[in-house]
C-alpha cells in the first residue's frame, strides 16, 4: 500500500490550495453576472472532491467492463460526468464508485465483480493520460490537480466483495480502494442495509465491528451512506478514525426516510470528526419532490402498460421526460443548500461536502445541477448566502482531505502498534 507521511501529505494539501487573498472578495454589492463569475472562479480555484460519482457502473451498464475496454470520457458525453464538463465545473476529484449489487450477496462473485470495475478504472489514466490520474492520497490529488488532470479516486459501495475474510480489507486497501459503504440495497455480512426491513444485526454484525475495525488499520474510511441508523451509530462508537458518509442528505426534509440522515446522527458524526457529503438526487432533497415521483411513477407505469410499451422504449422515455417537466419533478439549487445551511447550523462548516451521486441517480438531479458542469451554480447559492470563501474551500476539499488524512495517519498508528 502506498504510503506517504502525513504532515508532508497535510501540507501539501491544505497549506497549497487553501482560499488566497486574491479568492477572498466582497460579495455584497456584486449583481448576479458578478456573483456568477466569482463562483466560477472559486470552483477552479479551489480542488473539488465529490464523494460519490457512479461512472464506473454506468461502463459496465454499457458493457465496457466485458469487453476490457472504457468509455471515451475525454470527451462530450451524455452522462453526468466526462472531462470537458468536469473542466468546465472545476471539478477535480470525483470519487469513482465500486457499486457492487446487492444481488451478488446471494449469486456470489462480488469480489470478482468490484476488482473488474477497479481493472476497468485503472485503464481510464492509461487510455486517456493527459486528462486524468489515479489518486490514493490528498497529496496525489493537489500534484494532479497541479498538472490539470482530473483525480480518480476509488470508493467500494458495498463490503460484500470483503466476504467472510479479513484479509480482504487490505487487499481492497492495496487495490487503491479509500472508502467502503459497509452495505446497499439489503443487510448484508457487516450490518443492516436503511433499504431493507430485516434488521438482520440491529446494527453491526460481530464479523462487521471487526472490519471496522481492520479498515481503520489499513487507512480505509468508514462509510455509513446506506446503513441503518443503529449501524452507523455502531460505526462511530466503533472506529477509532472519523467515518463518513459519502452521499447522504439530512433526513430532517425527508421525514421518516432511514436513507438520510437524522440530526442526532448528524451530531455524532461530527462528534467523531467526520463529514456527511450531501446527495444531489432530488428525492433525498425534499419530502414534497419524493410525492411528486411517487405520483409520476404510477402515472408512467400505467401508461406504459395502457399502450404497451416497456422502459426502454424511445417513445415511453421521451413521453416520462416531458411529463417529468410538465409536474416540476426535480428539486433546486436552494434546495440543495437549505441541506447545507442545516447541517452548518447543526455542526458547523467543518463537517459537510459534496456528494453528488452523480450517475447514480438517474434523471432525479435538480435544476441548475444535472451534471458536473454546473458546481460553480451551488458555490453562487452559497456566496449569496452569505458564506465566505474559507467555507467554500472546507466544502469544496478540506473537510474532506482532512478526514482522509487522519484516516491515514491512525492507520499508520494502528500499523506500529501491531508491529510492536
């Protein structure tokens, strides 16, 4: 596993990208076209870490991952990501998602499933060199952002590919894996899944406290997007390194929804130092939006069926995306920052980022946030709203970057210490 001190890494990068004197501006009497580009400038200014961006599954959806191969994202794409929107965003380390299905909990293969799309990641740098790197530390990030590449960072959502090994931990560790969501769509060997309804563990399974505890040996954040609430509050109790939550909102819009977060929650990850990285899919926005797509999904399942068309038609898709438009389907922008406004006010600056989920969720994004392009959209919301251009920073990067170096620097610890 690669390793790089850390007061050299926390130097590096923090100390080199944090808000100048030049990005520190009065934005009271700016109009918008001002405000605008003052955005534009902070957001390439200043590294952009997404918590969570899926396309490493949307290849495989294409079936890239099969054939060896990758798709050409140095250019135009329709999805969410690629590089010119991402240049266009200022967007510089989105973390690729390793999302393993929860099917393969039952078919098995899970582990070979993650270590092709981590194959299939590897091969993006070398097919497209002078646009993008891998990167296994902040310090890989700031020497590639230094150079204009785009950062590859990897995140596994779902421990299943750990099995019933321990030793598979490092291996994942070794493989350039930086975060695993302990779970998805069901309860799974580590813990219960905020989608399922077993409560298989009420919490962690004993195998699951024992992970945590082996990523923390081996530098990997704990990631409680998609657990229970039970689980993740054994997570924090758990880990001795803060843990995060990769892309999740505040439950505090989304009454009774386990998938986001709960202020008491909240509380205790910022207790444990860690960061919530807030989702951009418009129903883990608002309880009101998550109505309108119930309502939306019966509607279009029920003309589908009335004149016989599947999901994959061209006439039923171009049919649900203006039907989506015509009832206002999607969030906004404020919407988005009323979830960071409350976890400001709950925790702080210090424990709240980005993550989009970009890829991931589908044709639910808000307005003026459908693709990596448009970050500098939420900076002007933010700006508007009085935050300063050190808050922009520790939203952008630096919440995120000092986890992950702390992470690092407790693995190292917990190394020694095994080493006696």
């Amino acid at each position: 596993m690669k390793k790089i001190p850390f007061l050299f890494t926390l130097i590096l990068a923090v100390a080199c990208s944090s808000p100048s004197e030049q990005t520190k501006k009065d934005v009271s009497k700016m109009d918008d076209a001002e405000l605008a580009a003052y955005a534009d400038e902070l957001a390439h200014s200043f590294i952009i870490a997404d918590g969570h961006v899926d396309l490493p599954y949307r290849m495989e959806v294409k079936g890239f991952m099969l054939k060896k191969e990758v798709e050409d994202v140095s250019v135009e794409t329709s999805g969410n990501f690629d590089f010119p929107k991402a240049k266009k965003g200022g967007l510089d380390a989105p973390f690729m998602s390793i999302y393993v299905p929860s099917t393969y909990q039952e078919t098995g293969g899970a582990k070979e499933f993650a270590d092709s799309l981590i194959d299939m990641m590897l091969r993006v740098p070398v097919a497209f060199p002078t646009q993008f790197a891998m990167a296994y530390s902040p310090a890989d990030i700031q020497r590639n952002f230094e150079k204009g590449l785009i950062s590859l960072p990897m995140g596994m959502e779902n421990g299943a590919p750990i099995g019933h090994d321990l030793s598979n931990v490092k291996y994942f560790a070794d493989r350039g894996i930086r975060y695993i969501t302990l779970t998805h769509a069901r309860d799974n060997q580590i813990c219960d899944s905020s989608y399922d309804t077993t409560y298989t563990w009420n919490g962690l399974s004993p195998f699951g406290e024992e992970v945590v505890k082996e990523m923390n040996k081996w530098g990997i954040m704990v990631d409680i997007s998609h657990i229970t609430d039970s689980a993740a509050f054994d997570a924090i109790r758990i880990s001795r390194a803060p843990v995060i939550a990769s892309h999740s909102s505040c439950r505090n819009f989304t009454p009774g929804w386990e998938r986001n977060m709960p202020d008491d929650l909240i509380r205790a990850l910022a207790e444990n130092e860690g960061v919530i990285h807030i989702n951009f899919g418009s129903t883990f926005l608002s309880k009101d939006i998550q109505d309108k797509r119930d309502a939306m999904r019966e509607h279009l399942t029920n003309w589908a069926a009335e004149n016989g068309l599947s999901r994959e038609d061209t006439a039923y898709m171009e049919y649900a995306k203006v039907y989506a438009e015509q009832v206002d389907a999607f969030a906004d922008i404020q919407i988005v920052a009323d979830h960071i406004d409350h976890v400001v006010k709950l925790v702080g600056i210090s424990h709240v980022g980005l993550g989009s989920d970009f890829d991931g969720v589908g044709d639910s994004l808000p307005k003026g946030l459908k693709d990596v392009s448009m970050y500098p959209n939420l900076i002007a919301e933010l700006l508007r709203r009085g935050y300063s251009a050190d808050d922009i920073a520790k939203l952008c990067f630096e919440n995120t970057f000092r986890v992950w170096n702390k992470v690092a620097e407790i693995a190292d610890q917990l190394q020694k210490e095994q080493a006696g």
